[in-house]
C-alpha cells in the first residue's frame, strides 16, 4: 500500500514526504513527532522502504505499551534462567533487525534507566542481554524514534536525558495533525472507503459535497486514525450509498462552530473527552474504542490512564461498576482488571475514591446507566 497515500496528499504533507524520502537516503537517525494518529509509523515505514534496508526487516516496538521489567527483554533479549519463564536465549529485537530499521513509538514515555540503556546501545551498537555478563558483537541497525512529547522540553522537566535527546534528534520531522491539512481529508477518506469496500466485499461509497464539507470543517481530534474510524463504519452501514450529512456520526451534528479566526483550537474538545463520550453516550464499547488503538500503538498510556480515571470519577472509585459504564459484559471484569495491570494503567481503588473532578470550565461528563446508578 502506498504510504503516500495513507499520509495525504496536499501540501503540507507532501513537504514532510519530501523529507523523509531525502532522510532515506541516509542511515541518519530519525526523530518523528507528533499527535497521537497522524501517521508517525507509517511515515517511518515510508523511510524504511526507500532506504537501501528495505529488503531488511524494519520492527517496531511502542515503548509506552511495554512495561519496564520487559522492554529491556524485548528490545535486548535475554539469556536463559535470567528471570522466571526464561526457559532458553532469547534474541532481543534490535538483533532481530541487524541490517534493517528499528522504530522505537512512544520514545518519549521511556524510563530514565531504559533511556540510559539505549543510549549506551547508540554510542557502540552493542547488544547485552538480560542475565548475560559479555555483551555481544554490535548490529548494524538504523534507529527512528517516534513520539507525540515535546521531548525538547521534557530534558527540562529532566523526565528525558539531553544527551540521549541529541542523539535521536538527528533529522527531525514533524508531522502536523490532520486539522492542520485540511486538503487531505478529501483523499484520506476516500482512499477508506474504498479500502474498506474491498475488504468487507462491498460497493463503494460516494460522498456528497455538503457531507464532505462537513468533515473538512471537523477538528478530527483523533487525527487519520479517527478519519479511517469514521470510513469504516460509514462503509459498513451504508455500502454503496451516498454519504449525506444525515449519514454521518453524531459528532458531526453537534460540531462546535468557531467564534474567533485566531483561536482556532479553543472549542476542540480533548481527545479523552471525545473517546469517553464515545462510549458513555453513542454506547460503543471500551474494547474497541480504546483497547484496540492503544494495543495498535495509537493512544498513549496517559491517555488509557486518563479514560479509566474519568470512569472511576463517575463510579466513585467502584470498579465493579465499570463494565457497565464502560460498555462491555460483567464476564470481561477480570479480563478488563489484568489488561490494567499488565499495562501499568491500573489506579489504587483506595486512590480513585477521592479524585477530585478536574477544574475545567466544563463540568465532567457523568452519565451512568440507569441500571448502575443505584449502586453508586
């Protein structure tokens, strides 16, 4: 599939692809930022194929979606015995890239020790792994890292090693969010529709002019990955038809209208605001509204964090009341719980009794359904 297509194809983008494809030209290191689904891995992926690696393999790995104790096994690999379950040698995955590309999503929510075992990999290319005293020979291994942090700011905060921040931060590409270029909502979403009329077998849709000016006027605060969202469900409810205003999510309906020119992001609500909605009020579900994209590396630890919160504000802190709140059946608490912990995105129930509603203009969003209020 051509990554062109999938990161737009209007101006701005295309100065960003230009980029990129010089990049490739090189085995400079790569920083990548942006928002959370502008397409940061694809573009890495863009890269990799037009690099003299590109019959080598690029892995990616999102270090915000690996805890700790085994991104160091994941990333270096580990020798037998060295911890429980390790039951042979293992190969970490930038020996499995030797000769290809390692994409390191989500750099910027590494540990500090993670980070300093990282940057000990950059100055040499040696590799020890986990329970094994002699390091091994070095790889041949080009590294692009990918985050939507500010990693300039935060060495500042010192949440982020300067030195390790100028290795990285060799060519520097930033990738705008979706309501930055507009001209690629048009292409995008058609380019989804068809993708997914081809998948599922079914006619492709058309889009009317007043529906499409309708979505190029929405923030999409979710980036491509909201866009591609809506095309889906779009495609499958209405295969073959063409696409009104009235077709389109409730979202769109209720789209906020700007007041002033100059503050164009003033009335965009917060990506946690629009994922809670979606599955307090439109009833879809947590597994598919965030487990999915935060296991697709689409949404961050913090943002996972910050959904769960605002479930446990309504519940006071009850998490037996979230499988109702939260749209999936009773029989997937335990299952719900371990994802939790597995991710270190669990809160201390004794700690979400008394969160506080955050002091925001708005009042928090708390609509429990009618069968758990009670309980509460």
């Amino acid at each position: 599939m051509n990554s062109s297509v999938l990161l737009g194809l209007g101006r701005v983008s295309q100065g960003v692809i230009d980029e990129a494809r010089h990049a490739a030209k090189t085995d400079s290191k790569v920083l990548i930022t942006g928002e959370s689904g502008v397409g940061k891995e694809v573009l890495a992926h863009l890269i990799h194929q037009h690099s003299h690696r590109a019959k080598r393999p690029l892995i990616a790995i999102n270090c915000a979606g690996v805890p700790e104790t085994l991104l160091e096994s994941e990333l270096f690999g580990h020798a037998r015995g060295s911890f429980t379950d390790a039951h042979s040698d293992k190969r970490g995955l930038l020996e499995m890239a030797d000769g290809g590309t390692v994409l390191l999503d989500e750099v910027g929510d590494m540990s500090m020790r993670m980070q300093t075992l990282l940057l000990r990999f950059l100055e040499n290319g040696e590799i020890q792994r986990v329970g094994c005293e002699r390091q091994r020979s070095p790889v041949d291994v080009r590294v692009i890292a990918a985050t939507n942090h500010d990693l300039e700011a935060r060495t500042q905060e010192k949440l982020f090693r300067l030195d390790l921040f100028y290795r990285l931060n060799v060519v520097h590409l930033v990738m705008p969010p979706l309501r930055e270029r507009r001209d690629d909502i048009r292409p995008l979403f058609d380019h989804f529709l068809a993708m997914m009329a081809e998948h599922y077998r079914l006619p492709v849709c058309c889009t009317s002019d007043e529906a499409m000016q309708e979505l190029e006027a929405y923030d999409w605060p979710g980036n491509i990955r909201e866009l591609k969202n809506v095309a889906e469900r779009l495609a499958v409810r209405h295969g073959g038809q063409l696409l009104t205003v009235r077709e389109l999510p409730a979202q769109f309906s209720h789209r906020p209208v700007r007041a002033v020119q100059t503050a164009p992001f003033a009335t965009v609500p917060p990506l946690v605001d629009v994922l809670y909605d979606r599955i307090t009020r439109n009833g879809e579900s947590f597994w598919s509204v965030v487990f999915e994209p935060f296991m697709s590396r689409d949404l961050t630890r913090e943002t996972m964090r910050a959904v769960v919160r605002r479930g446990l504000e309504c519940t006071k802190g009850n998490y037996r009341l979230i499988p109702a709140l939260f749209n999936f059946p009773s029989t997937d608490y335990k299952r719900f719980l371990t994802f939790l912990q597995k991710h270190d995105c669990h809160i201390p129930f004794r700690a979400a009794r008394s969160i506080a509603p955050p002091a925001v203009l708005q009042p928090v969003r708390c609509e429990l359904p009618e069968n758990v209020k009670a309980a509460v």
